[in-house]
C-alpha cells in the first residue's frame, strides 16, 4: 500500500468510527483516536519525509483536506449527540411541556364589598368624608339616644342580638354612629357617611339575614334642609343607579327623623326580575332618611334652634341583589365559591 493509499485508509476508518460514535464521550474518544496527537490521522505527517518529491505537495493537500473535513463532521456529529441528549432527558423527566399550565386562584371582591365601594366613592365626590365606628355598641348608643327609650315601640322593629354585658349589643343599624360623628365634630358643620356590618336576630329568610351592611349618612349644618336631602339623595341615585333613574319620596317614620321618609327607585316591570323584587309595582325602596330630629341633635351636643340637618341609611345587599339579579340574599354569607365567583 503507497503512503497516500495509508492515507485514505485512515480516513475511511476515522469516517465510519465516527459514524458509530453514539455519546458526546465517544466522540472524544474518537477525536483522541483520530485527529489527537497520537491519532492515526494526525500520525501520517509523520511519513512525509518518505514520500518524493513530486507526492509531497498532493499528500500535503490531501491530508489537510482530509483533517478539516473530519473536524467539520466531528463538529456535526457532536451537536446532533447533543441534542439526542436533551431530548431522551426531557422525555425520561416525564415533563410534557405541552401541558397547560396549573392556574393560580385569584381572590376577588365579594359583591358587597364593590357596591360598597360604589356607594362610598359617589359620597366621597360629593364631598362626604367616611367615619367609622364599632360593630359592639352599647344600648344607649343603637337606642336611647336616637330617641328610642327602653320600652319605644319603636325597638321592636328591629330584633337585637344582646351580649352577655347588661346594655352591650350588636348595633342593629349604623345609625348610632350618628352620635358619635357630632360628638367629634360639634359645633362644626358635618358631612359624613358611615358604613358597617350591623346584625338583627331574625328568621333567615329569601329577604332577609341576620347581618348585612348598611351605610348611613349624616349631614348637620346651619338651614340644611329637606330640599338638601332630597336634591343629595336623588342626585346619588342617579349617579349610582344611572342618570335616567326615578326616585320618589314617600312618608315614613323613625324615632330619630322628623319628618322621616323612605326613597324608592324606578326599575320598571318589563322583566320578571323586576317585576319580582319590586312585588310588580316597578318600585325599589332603597332607603330611609329624614330630618334629624331635634332630640337627637341635642344628645348630640347641637342646638336644634341653630342647626338642622339629614340624615339617611342604606342595605348594601339589597342594592347588591337589585344590581346582579341574585334572588337569594342568603348567598351572601353562604361561601359558596360558585356563587362568589361569579362576580
Ligand atoms: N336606621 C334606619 C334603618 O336601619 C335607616 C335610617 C337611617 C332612617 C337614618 C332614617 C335616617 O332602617
């Protein structure tokens, strides 16, 4: 066999032993084998100075034809081993990339919480600050110093959740923040709405749960009067419920108003939700207001020969419902999450 016959030998056997060559450790071994120092390849030079002279320059040329084309497969070779690799790793890892992925709960806003909200923020613009005051209150505060006495007729309207404490309860209506809000402010005008949980010991019904939110509002000033009342009034329901909303005014009473009435809002009997909520008269009573009564100011620390003043409360629920439909006041506190996720 000439040299330049080695020559291609070794290349034929270093092409087939890279062929065979099945890991990224193999090929190594292969390059060590074959294009190394000591590799049959790279060992050939070795037999130049036998050659003549007119076979050197072919040889020459040859060999190094012969040396980068084994590198270019080597390097082929390699990135397809590579590749081979990660791929047999992903498949035993047992990942299917494909799945989609596991979605994250998201917490929303219960429905109460929004209109809430709703009804604060259309306070807040119109220039009403909110005021906060606790869920626990004593009897003087939910009752007596709304004009309610100890045996008022008035206090069966609404049935109490009494504490073991003679005289604590669970406020039955936001109204007894009234008393504290001019306590603090007195003798300055006032302006402010006060939301919270308040809680009556009923018959769990369709209508009607043992706690609910209420918002109420108080404004106290010099000549406030019931125009004010009804002009801030409409002018909130028309920005909560819609510009093209009706509301009346109808005579009512409560121990602490004089004179008191309840607002009701136009939905119209065209569906049979409205028809149902309004009991078909097309009417939703939404809330009860009036003219603070001048005993009230006056336990309020406010002289009712200078000052007079509005004051209003509302369900939240009950505009909740009105608002999404819900039949069921019941849901509110029922936690069922395909109830709350819906919202
Ligand atoms: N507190 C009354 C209720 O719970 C509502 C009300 C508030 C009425 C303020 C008049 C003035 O029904």
């Amino acid at each position: 066999m000439t040299i330049l016959e080695q020559l291609e030998a070794a290349y034929e056997v270093g092409l087939a032993g890279l062929e065979s060559a099945e890991t990224t450790e193999q090929t190594t071994e292969w390059y060590r084998e074959t294009l190394g120092k000591k590799g049959s390849v790279q060992l050939m030079s070795r037999q130049f100075g036998k050659l003549s002279n007119e076979d050197k320059p072919l040889f020459g040329k040859r060999l190094n034809e012969i040396k980068n084309e084994l590198e270019e497969k080597l390097q082929l070779r390699q990135a397809a081993l590579k590749r081979a690799e990660i791929d047999a790793k992903i498949a035993s890892d047992a990942i299917d990339v494909t799945l989609p992925g596991r979605p994250q709960p998201v917490g929303r806003l219960h429905p109460s919480t929004t209109v809430l909200r709703d009804v604060l923020r259309i306070f807040g613009d119109m220039g009403f600050q909110v005021f906060r005051s606790e869920d626990v209150v004593t009897d003087q505060l939910n009752f007596e110093e709304l004009n309610m006495p100890p045996e008022h007729p008035a206090r069966d309207m609404q049935d109490t959740f009494y504490t073991e404490d003679e005289g604590v309860l669970l406020r039955t209506h936001t109204s007894g923040g009234q008393m504290l809000a001019m306590r603090k402010f007195n003798p300055e005008p006032i302006r402010v709405v006060l939301p919270g949980m308040c809680y009556r010991n009923e018959q769990i019904t369709v209508r009607s749960e043992i706690q609910f939110h209420q918002v109420e509002g108080l404004v106290i000033g010099e000549a406030i009067s019931l125009a004010d009342l009804k002009g801030t009034l409409t002018e909130f329901a028309k920005r909560l419920f819609g510009r093209s909303v009706n509301t009346r005014f109808r005579a009512s009473y409560f121990p602490f108003t004089e004179p008191s009435a309840e607002m009701d809002v136009y939905l119209g009997t065209e569906t049979e939700r409205d028809r149902r909520i309004t009991k078909g008269t097309g009417w939703l009573e939404i809330l009860g207001c009036g003219m603070v009564h001048p005993v009230v100011l006056r336990n309020g620390g406010y002289d009712p020969e200078k000052y007079t003043g509005f004051a209003f409360g509302m369900g939240i629920e009950r505009m909740v419902m009105n608002k999404y439909g819900i039949p069921d006041i019941r849901y509110f506190w029922g936690n069922d999450l395909r109830f709350l996720e819906q919202f």
